[in-house]
C-alpha cells in the first residue's frame, strides 16, 4: 500500500473513493480491463473489527469468473451449506444452499479485512492500479455542473486529485453524497445491533445459529476460532441495556446459548461489545455529472441476510461491464451512463431493501415486543415438511434478485 505523492496535484481516469468490497473490486475490474484508476483508502489498512464477512455464491461465483477463486479458497475461511436457527425450543432448518447453479453451493465466512486484502494485491499486478491509503476524501472538485476530482487530507497534507469519473463507495456514511447534494430516502430501521466475539471451543457444534427467543434475537457466527455474535435490540435500546448492567447482559447471553455460558466473562466491559446502528436507505438520484455513488454510498442495507457486500460487489461489477467501454473509448463519460449503472441496480436493491424491511416489521420487531413463548410461523413449519422449500431463501440469500457477470475483458499478461 502506498500513499499518493504531495509533489503535485494528480490526475486518473477514475478515482474510486473507499476501499471496501465495492471500492476494490471495482478498482480491480477497472485495472484489470488496462484503465488508470486509483483507489483512496482513508485507513492505513484493512483491518477493521465487526465488519460484514458473509462471501455469498453470487460473489464466489464472480471470484471463478475472475479465475481466482482456487486461490482464494485457500485463505482460511469457514463454509456453510445450510442455515440453521432455532425459534423458541423448536430446532429449524430455514435455507439449503447446496442445490444452487452455482460452483460454490454455500457461504463462505472470512474476515473482511481478507477479502479485501486479496483483491488488493491481485490488483497490483496491473500498473494501472493505485492504491493510495491515509488518503481521506474530504471535498468534491467542481467544474460548472460537473463533479471533475475531490480534495483530499493525507500524512502530508492537503492535496487535489483530478479525475474524469468519480465513484463514491465510501459506505453508508458517505462523504461525497453529501456533498454532491444528492438526496437521500430513509426507509427506517427499526432495530439495532450488538456485535461481539466469544471464543469457540474445539467441542463447539459448528453452525450457524440463530436464536429467536420470546424478546430476543441472537445469532452466532462460526469464525473457527471464535464465535461472532449479534445481539439485536430495539432501536434506542442501548442506553437502556447499559443502564442494566454488563453482569445482566451476560447473563441474557448465557440464556440464550447455554454451551457459552462458562465463556460469557469474557465480555470484561462494553468497551468489548460495538454498537451498529442499524440504517436502511438509499439514494434517489446515484449521480451526477462526472460522480457515480455504489454500494452502502447508495443504498445502506440491513443486516438481515448478511447481503450488504454481495450487493456491493454486484454494483461494482454492473458498474465495470457499463463503463469500461467509455473509458476504453476515450471518451468522457455521461450521465446517460451512470444513469444505466443505476437501472441495472436498483431494481435488485428495492427488492431486497424490501425484503428485509418486511422482515424487520413483521418478525423482529414482534419477536423483540414479545413476552410470550414463540410459535414457529407456517412458513417456517413448511420449509421443515418439505426440505425443497428451504431452496427458496437460499436462492434470495446466496444469489439475489440480479447477480452480475464479469463481462469486461482482461490485459493478455495477466
């Protein structure tokens, strides 16, 4: 990783702001298809605790596509071929991901400070990649109506990085859709999140365990080593739990999954347990003039279902296979453009936006109101009737509503 050079003001093709999943693979795409771009990464690395780590089908498959995903497999990583729960004391088996049309019928689980690393270093084969970390976005450049670079805060200072496209994919908290303006729909989020890790025992079941108890959710993350954990509450209700104590929420914990009940001291403090909070929503407009707004910048996701960084990667995929031609071409890129980046999108993340707020209204927010013991719904009573069922919402899970294939073309030598 290196910094960008304070000597004098630059300028790329494209200038991919964010090095998550939408940034790198983008930029990644982008170089690999031989166009100058840099990546900003306002980080010194990757490593970030308590980030999204669900690699779906839909994103291995791209990782075939790319002829990389052999290589990637052999980074330690969990799989997961069936989605497991349990609803009061009623064991359920709710997604079965092994009959998808896809070379990898399951989820992988590996950190996302990983993922993130072996696009970056696949990308450096190709010289026209630049990954600039310690490199904030701070401001967009303007010229007339056209958005023509942003202004950064490095190490050395302040600095200008002109740019024919900008991409903002600097997550749901997004800088640059600031400031560009562009407007935001809030579509509500009625719960938050908890985060924390408890170790994991060589006698531990792996599995994914979810847990819906009478005003409880809990799921469990086998990380190999250890598990991660989500504890969902009402929205608001952290000040709340706090209030209660650490001993209490532990205790809470110890309930739910009794197996961890001789490891729940590890949570020493709060201070060993992040808060997220949780926002749904997305833009109306992802563009303007010489600016393009992808993953969480353009459409915060639930955590429900882990898609956040499929989706993502499905932006940034879409996103190459349109534009690559323009910038191959020479020519400048329009708003006819991007405006088909977004149509490409925005119909699979209405439908999955809509998928999880239905599942938040209707499930969550009841299970965590309610004080009586739960029944398991029809829906979920069928999928234990008829196993086939279960194929449903692993296709809506592991594949999504439009998965993107890799249609850019690749440098001979690489």
């Amino acid at each position: 990783m290196t910094q960008l050079a304070s000597s004098s003001n630059g300028h790329t093709r494209c200038c991919v702001v964010g090095g998550g999943p939408a940034g790198m693979m983008l930029g990644f795409l982008l170089a690999r298809a031989g166009i100058d771009v840099v990546v900003l990464e306002k980080h010194a690395d990757f490593l970030r605790d308590f980030r999204g780590d669900t690699i779906h089908p839909s994103t291995l498959e791209i990782m075939h596509e790319l002829g990389l995903l052999d290589e990637f497999l052999k980074r330690p990583h969990s799989e997961v071929q069936q989605a497991n729960g349990q609803i009061g004391t009623h064991a359920v088996h709710v997604a079965d991901f092994s009959h998808l049309p896809t070379r990898c019928k399951f989820i992988a689980f590996m950190p996302q400070w990983d993922f993130l690393d072996f696009l970056a270093q696949h990308a450096k084969r190709f010289p026209s990649f630049h990954l600039a970390v310690e490199s904030e976005a701070v401001d967009l450049i303007a010229e007339g109506a056209r958005i023509a670079g942003v202004k950064l805060r490095t190490k050395s200072g302040e600095r200008e990085l002109r740019s024919d496209l900008v991409v903002a994919a600097d997550g749901r908290h997004s800088i640059l859709r600031e400031r560009a303006g562009l407007e935001r729909i809030d579509l509500g989020a009625p719960i938050d999140v908890l985060w924390l890790r408890l170790s994991k025992r060589k006698d531990d079941k792996a599995q994914v365990f979810g847990r819906l108890d009478s005003g409880h959710i809990f799921v469990m993350l086998d990380r190999g080593d250890y598990w991660q954990c989500a504890f969902v509450i009402r929205k608001g209700g952290y000040d709340e739990l706090r209030r209660r104590g650490i001993e209490n929420f532990r205790a809470e914990i110890a309930r739910l999954a009794p197996f961890v009940r001789d490891r729940v001291e590890e949570l020493a403090t709060w201070e060993d347990i992040k808060l997220l909070t949780v926002a749904v929503d997305r833009l109306r407009r992802w563009y303007r003039p010489g600016l393009l707004c992808i993953g969480d910048a353009a459409h915060a996701m639930s955590p429900i279902g882990g898609v956040g960084i499929n989706l993502a990667v499905q932006d940034a995929v879409a996103a190459a296979n349109i534009l690559v031609p323009h910038f191959r071409s020479g020519a400048l890129i329009g708003t006819e453009s991007l405006a088909k980046v977004q149509r490409r999108r925005e119909l699979p993340t209405r439908l999955t936006q809509r998928l999880q707020l239905l599942i938040q209204d209707r499930v969550m927010t009841r299970v965590l109101a309610s004080a009586a013991p739960l029944a398991v719904p029809l829906p979920v009573r069928l999928m234990q009737r008829w196993p086939v069922l279960r194929r449903i919402p692993a296709r809506i899970i592991g594949m999504g509503f439009r998965p993107e294939h890799v249609r850019t073309p690749a440098l001979a030598d690489y």
